[in-house]
C-alpha cells in the first residue's frame, strides 16, 4: 500500500498566500524593534507543579549544598513580556496533580535574552556564528548526549512535531548548590513565534516551555533547575518541538518547519560547593566545547611495544570516545620509553605546557617515575585525578600491573557509573563484569512484543497536519538481514472527524515506507489491534529507526479558507487545540524469532556495532591490531578506529598489538597501516590488489589541497617476506619518504607469481570445487538474475583516473582461518593515515560506510563505497530450527530463478529421457 500524495494548494493561490505572508511579516517587523528592546525574562510556563512545589521524595543521591543561615531574600519581581504567549496546555498523557495547601515557592526561571532587530528599511544581515564560550570556573559543565542519530550541525526537530531525545551523566558524590540546563537553540523564519514552542522534560517531568522566536540567530536559554530533580548516572532530557507555520496551512508547508538544538553548546551545568579536583572534573573537561580543538594526551607509560600496555591505552582512549558525548574527540599517542623527555613534561602537574587533559596509563613502576603514583595496597586498578596549578588536569589509570591498568581503564569507560567527586578510585573487577551494559538505545531481540511505551514513546495528543514520531531501536549485531518473516504492528490509536479523505498513518523503517493504515471513517474512529506487517529485511543489525506518519489533509479547526491560517497565531499554541489524531503507547510490535547469523563483509554492520570485534555475548572482546609500533601516528591513528568502533558500540573492546601478523591467527585481525608497510601476504586476500592501492598516493589532507596539483606522494614499494608488516628502521623510512617510484615492474612480476602459486594451492577438495563452480555459475547466470540480485559496485570504481582518495577501508575474510576477518585500512603515509582517519572518524563519514570496501576522498566528506570480496557467513550462537528454517527459505527465495532453470532441465532431461525410453522399449501386442 502506497502513500497517497498530500492536498496541495495550487500554484497560483500558493503565489498570493506567498505574497500575502511577506507583507503580514513585513509589519510584524516593523512593529517587533519596540517590543524586543522592552523584553524582559521571559516567566517559565508550567504545565503543574514541579518537584519542588510536590514535596515528594525523588530517587536523587545528589545532596543539594547546604543552605545557608540568613534567611532567602525576597523574590524578585519578574518583569512580563509585552507580548505574553498564550499558557502552554497540559498534555493530556500527564494528569494534572492536585495542589498543595501550602503556598507554592517561586518557580524556577528560563530566561531567553533578547534578540536586537535590524531596522525596518535595511535587510536583516546574515547572522554571525555563535562563539563558543568556556564555562564559568565554577561551574561543571556536562553534554547533552543525543540518543537520536544526529549530525555536526546539532539535533533537528522538523515538522509540526518532534521530539530530540537526550541523556547526561552525572557525577556521583559531590555538593551542588544549583542546577542550570542551558539550551541553544534557532529555528525557521516560516515558524510562528505565537503558536510555536519548546518544551522541556527532564525525567519524565516538565520543566520549561521556551518561544520559538531564533529565526534569526541562535538564542540562549538558561533553566534553573531543582537539584532535587536530577539523579546520580543517566538523566533524560526531552525536547518537544511544537510548530506551527507563520500563515500557510497545508501539509506541505509543514516540511518547512524546524528548529535546530547546538548539541555542542547546550549543556547541563552544576554549581559544586567543594572546590577541590575530583574525578567528575575530568568528565566535564572531555566535553567542554572550549577544548575541542585540543587533543587528549595518552601517556603509555609502559611503551608501546607492551602488550599489556597497549591494551590498557587502547582500552583508555575508547573510554575517552564513549564519555566524550556530542562528537569524537582527538587524541595522541605517546610512548614513554621512546620520548622520555615528552611524557614526562605532560605528565609533570607542575608544568603549564601543552594540552590541558592528560591521560597516563599503565603499571605502577612504570608511572612511577612521571608522577610518583603508587597504588598501595589495591588489589584492582586505581583511577586518580591530579590537577596541576597551570590548569592542565592528570588522569592516571594504574595498578600493580598491566592487568591491573586495564582494570582502572574499564572502570573507566562504564557508564552505568558515574566517576565521583573524589580525587582516587579503587575499580572492582566483580563488579565490572557482572554489570549489564548501559544501553540508552532500547535493544530488540526475536520472539517477544514491545510496546511503544517500552521504546520511549508516551502517549500525546496531536492536533496539526502531519506528525512524524522516531523511535531508535537496537538489534541484534548478528541479525541475519536476509530473513523472510514479518513484523506484527499491532496499532492502537484514535482519530476525530474531517481528517481529509486521504489521511493514513505510514510505518516507516530506516525512512523507508513498510506499510500503511487508510484512516477512512467520515466521523472519526477508535483503533484497537489494527494488524500491519512490515518485512523483517527493513531492519538492519544495529541502530534502525521506526517512525509513525500521519498525514491528515483534512482542514483543521485553526485553518481558515483557501488554506492559511484562520487569524494571528492560528488559533491559540500548537499542542494546544481539540486533538485530531491520538497514537496510543500501548500500540505493540511483535518481532518474530530471528536467525543469528552475520553476514560478511559488511562496513556498516562494523561501524554500527563494531561487528566482528565487538562479539555478541562477550564481557569483552579480545582481537587482533597490527600496526606499526615504531611510528606513534600509525599507533594513534589504530587507536582512533578501535575508540570509534567502541563509540558506536558503547562498550570497549580488548585490542593486542603487534607490529607483524602473529602467528596464531584465530582472532579476527585489524590492519592500520600505510601502504609502503604492507607485506604480499596481507594484500593479497583483499579485493583490491596493488596497483589500484597506488593510487591512494594521489590523495590529499584537506588543508594540503592545491588546485591542479597532479604530482603524486611518495609512496614506497611493499617488500616481499613472510610478515605483513615490515619494521623499518630510521634510515629506511627516510629513504623511503624520499623515493618517488610507485609499484615496479618487478614487484608486479612478484605479484603475478605469489599470486600464481597461492592460486594453485587453493585446492581444498569436493566442498572447494562445488563452491567456486556455483561462483561461476551465478556469474555467467547474472543476466538471468537482475531483477532478483541487488546491483553489486567493482572495487575497480573506487580508483579511476579522477579519483584522489585519501584512505582505503576493506574487509574481507581471512585467507586460512574460517570464520575469522581482516579489516585493512590504509593511505600512501604515516601522515595522510592518521589525518585521513580522524576525517573518517566523524559521524556523517562513518556513519556512510557500507559494502566490502570503502574510500574516503582527500575533501575529507566523501566517502565512495563498493562491494568487496565474496560475501561468507559467520555462526555467532545457536541457530536453532527456526533459524535454519529461516536461513533455507531465504537461500532459496534468492535463487528462485536458477532453482526455476534447474527444475526446468530437470523436467525436460527427464521428458527426453522417457521419450527415449517409450521409443526404444519392445511394445507388445493389444
């Protein structure tokens, strides 16, 4: 069932309602210079008592400071807007609670300075960026952590209704003596600053309604909270978005309504009365906008080439992404043994020079000597925060060994604890492996319901055109995505009279229609049970999105004739009108039993989920990294794909360096390395073979760009051996940095043998030759299949001739091991990798990666994606009958066409067969 398309105004009439909206705005502004100057506080908008005026008990652990002796001063007089917005309604989800008989305290205050206006007769100037200001010394300052998937430019709320859902971690232990949610926010010109608003929740519980009048710049707003409303670890914040549209009343200028949050500049602010240097601190200063352009400094205390110390680094620096919030931040690489000199003046709290946040990991005898730290008599790791008197803040993970380091890095990056007030921590490993993951994201597995209210949605009356409603889910990271069973929606909602003949309400997944309900009762009806079904191959393994559009063409009660508005501010506030459509939280939707069953490669399934190395059912997962160990941007740069991985995954992972490929190759294996350090053992199982990896000689950091610049970078040539990374001395790399020649002709004639050789002992018996000829025989049987297979991108595409990319990204299977995986992500240098990393590590390039191989190019935003090598499959778990009922019915739904063409031989050899026989067989007289 398909969307109808919405009502549309025609052309001409939408000219003169345009024409009409210009001049109605045109007097608005001439009249809006008057009324900004006198714009006081703007009073916050309750919809019923808040925590303070309820006088209940909440489940906050956060002591509010100690008040002081002299009684309060007297409240002070709130000057009132000369335009006040209408009082923002009650939802109708939330009862309104009876009054107290006591007098009811002050309420607490947003206040939104205002915005000067241009003069009337000069155009409004474009407005300036924002700057980011540094928070006050005072006061801690943590990030609004978006549960949506959203991009750099902040979370988007469109159409006439949205919702930006939020999450902050709190600290533990420490005296706050305020609370302020600080917001900033724009929105568009086409919004109605009379019928549009904001409103806040924190906690399931109301807290602001906040105008929508940014449409031309970005506007502050700071709301003083009760410290008795927020809690130690997680808190949810909501924003609904309200819209209404300055004078058009149709469907498709609802597409025209938004508003923006700054994800980075809104915060939550804490006013601490201890004033001394607490581990909390340390989570403040890994989101303060302030310090974005300022790399985190990781100190490996124990070198590089410790195994143990890697991991408790790498372990550290997901840690760092997981707590960093709004964006993935940058960080550095330092090993200790090699740049003495360098470690120790980060790691010196005396010292004022270079980045303001440290990070030194590893053993007790090896920290040491930087800074004197001595864990005592813990048997577990110790978390410690030193802040020095030039402001730089020292974090130091550390135990009696590297064990015990990891320890304090893993203690680090959960998130179901908040870090507290104190300066030391002791880590329990008990502790940290029996707690469940934090998971902000609702998860869905097979065979159970979950209702909506399970999902984060909670039941609100809508009274506009079109409402969109997102719900975020998780499923499993080895869902088997070729699955042919449906989902159940079982619907629950209501809708009024007049919603227009074509109004329906669509399920979408991934923003891809699934299915749809007609809403086709003249006089409105109840829906109880309505049954949809939405195929199970939508969703994807990892973050999937469902939505619910309604679209309701009919002429609401706010709209006038001809489709605008019925007068100034439609009617009274969005939200606040006789609701036209109700979807309830107790709509339902049924997954069926699903297969665990990954499919491979698959970029996207790694940077959703960190799939393969991030394995479902592992406390931790333990991999392989090979990298170059004697080059810290190399290092750095591996530690950056395994920090982003974990960000998506939330959770660490366990990584084990090595500067060569080990020889117990039962672990799936990440490769970080420039192209000159690869060895022919490595390249030659990805689907893209050397000449093509030359090209990446042509790309360029952004900074580095220069119009017309063809000359290619030094590159390098791969040297021949068992390992699949060469170690180079000093000497070497600076012969090869200065060497222009790509790939020779000896090397290729190398390649061509190597290549010849492994080729002919590729021979694994019946099951191989069976595989490779069903290869074949859906490739020469490919034209049959074009309306059955999806189209499938040659690597080959990603390397022309105009093509400048920066970085490669490929997966494929491992060549000896099955069930194991390689992923091998390179550049033509130390430098270019490292730069070209960082670019791929920002969620609009890495949230783009999909098929078997990937590039990004040297504009540091596009990213070109390809199908790899043959796909394989990875059992994680128990199948179980359903499961391989699934999986059969699936295989065989695919092939259909050569399954037809086989039946078909299968008749006719038989036909001809039996023809043969009746001809030639003796017949016998009747």
């Amino acid at each position: 069932m398909a969307i109808h398309p919405s009502f549309r105004v025609p052309l001409a009439t939408r000219g003169r309602l345009r024409f009409l909206a210009l001049g109605v705005l045109a007097l608005q502004l001439g009249a809006a210079p008057a009324m900004a100057q006198s714009q006081g506080p703007v009073d916050l908008k309750l919809w019923g008592q808040t925590p303070a005026d309820a006088g209940g008990a909440y489940r906050g652990v956060i002591a509010p400071a100690p008040a002081p002796a002299e009684p309060a001063p007297a409240p002070r007089a709130v000057e009132q807007p000369r335009r006040a917005s209408p009082p923002a309604p009650r939802p109708a989800s939330q009862p309104r609670p009876e009054p107290e008989p006591a007098p009811r305290p002050q309420a607490p205050r947003v206040t939104v300075p205002p915005t000067p206006l241009p003069a009337a007769s000069a155009p409004a100037p474009t407005p300036a960026p924002q700057p980011v200001q540094a928070m006050p010394d005072d006061m801690l300052g943590y990030a609004l952590v978006p549960l949506d998937p959203t991009g750099s430019r902040g979370t988007l709320l469109s159409g006439e209704y949205a919702v930006g859902r939020f999450s902050v971690l709190l600290p533990d232990a420490v005296a706050v003596d305020h609370a302020v949610l600080k917001l900033v926010y724009s929105n568009s010109v086409e919004t109605s600053p009379d019928a549009s608003a904001l409103d806040v929740w924190i906690n399931g519980q109301p807290v602001a309604r906040l105008p929508l009048d940014a449409h031309r710049g970005p506007v502050t707003a700071r709301i003083e909270l009760p410290v008795e409303m927020l809690t130690v670890g997680q808190n949810r914040v909501d924003v609904i978005a309200r819209q209404r549209h300055r004078l058009l009343c149709d469907i498709p200028s609802t597409y025209e309504l938004w508003a923006r949050l700054d994800n980075r500049a809104s915060r939550l602010m804490l006013a601490v009365a201890d004033d001394g240097p607490g581990l909390a601190d340390f989570d403040s200063l890994i989101t303060d906008p302030a310090l974005a352009d300022d790399p985190v400094a990781i100190v490996v205390a124990d070198g590089f080439r410790s195994d143990g110390g890697m991991t408790a680094a790498a372990i550290a620096a997901q840690a760092l992404a997981i707590r960093a919030g709004v964006s993935m931040p940058s960080f550095e690489m330092i090993d200790a043994t090699d740049d003495t000199r360098l470690a120790r003046q980060l790691s010196d709290p005396g010292s004022a020079d270079g980045p303001r946040r440290v990070i030194v990991v590893g053993s007790a005898p090896a920290i040491a000597g930087l800074v004197g730290e001595d864990p005592g008599d813990a048997g577990d790791g110790v978390l410690r925060l030193i802040r020095s008197t030039g402001g730089r803040s020292i974090l130091v993970l550390t135990g009696r060994d590297t064990r015990e380091a990891q320890l304090a890095a893993r203690r680090f990056a959960d998130q179901t604890r908040p870090l507290p007030g104190s300066d030391r921590l002791v880590a329990d490993l008990y502790d940290i492996e029996t707690r469940v993951p934090a998971r902000p994201t609702p998860r869905i597995d097979g065979d159970a319901s979950y209702s909506l209210a399970q999902l984060g949605y909670h039941t609100d009356p809508f009274d506009g055109l079109r409402q969109r409603i997102d719900l975020p889910v998780d499923m499993p990271m080895d869902l088997y995505v070729g699955d042919n069973s449906r989902v159940r929606i079982r619907l629950d909602a209501a809708y009024g009279a007049n919603v227009g003949p074509r109004a329906e309400v669509a399920v979408l997944i991934n923003g891809n229609f699934a299915t749809a309900l007609q809403l086709d009762a003249p006089g409105g009806a109840l829906i109880e049970n309505a049954e949809l079904l939405a195929p199970l191959s939508m969703f994807q393994p990892g973050r999937n999105v469902i939505s619910f559009e309604t679209r309701l063409p009919g002429t609401p009660a706010f709209c006038g004739p001809d489709g605008v508005l019925a007068g100034p501010g439609g009617g009274g506030t969005a939200g606040g009108g006789a609701p036209r459509f109700t979807l309830f939280d107790t709509t339902e939707i049924e997954v069926p039993p699903v297969a665990h069953l990954a499919s491979l490669p698959d970029l996207r399934v790694m940077a959703g989920t960190g799939f393969p190395y991030n394995r479902p059912g592992h406390d931790i997962s333990a991999f392989h990294v090979v990298t170059p160990l004697d080059q810290p941007l190399g290092v750095t740069a591996a530690a950056t794909v395994i920090a982003r991985m974990a960000r998506a995954a939330g959770v660490p992972m366990e990584p084990h360096f090595y500067d060569q490929m080990p020889r117990l190759r039962a672990r799936d294996t990440l490769i970080v390395a420039p192209i000159a350090r690869l060895g022919l053992d490595l390249v030659a199982a990805a689907p893209v073979g050397p000449e093509l990896l030359g090209d990446l000689n042509r790309g360029r950091l952004p900074e580095t760009i220069v119009e017309g610049d063809d000359a290619t970078a030094p590159g390098g040539d791969a040297e021949s051996g068992p390992q699949l990374l060469q170690a180079q001395t000093a000497r070497r790399l600076e012969a090869r940095a200065a060497a222009t020649s790509r790939w020779s002709e000896g090397l290729r004639e190398e390649w061509q043998r190597r290549l010849g050789e492994n080729a002919e002992d590729r021979g694994d018996g019946m099951i191989g030759w069976a595989s490779r000829s069903w290869g074949w025989l859906r490739t020469q049987t490919r034209w049959i299949l074009d309306e059955t297979l999806p189209d499938r991108r040659s690597p080959e595409t990603l390397f022309t001739e105009g093509s400048r990319p920066l970085v490669a990204v490929m997966q494929y299977a491992a060549p000896q091991d099955v069930g194991t995986t390689w992923t091998l992500v390179t550049a033509a240098d130390d430098q270019r990798l490292l730069g070209g990393v960082r670019l791929l590590a920002a969620d609009e390039a890495w949230d783009a990666l999909k098929g078997g191989v990937a590039t990004l190019a040297s504009d540091g935003r596009t990213v070109a994606t390809a199908d790899g090598g043959p796909s394989y499959h990875v059992l994680t778990g128990e199948v179980g009958p359903f499961g391989v009922l699934s999986i059969t019915a699936s295989w065989f739904s695919r092939n259909v066409l050569i399954w037809t063409a086989v039946i078909a031989l299968l008749i006719g050899t038989l036909g001809v067969a039996t023809h043969i026989l009746v001809r030639h067989s003796p017949r016998r007289p009747v």
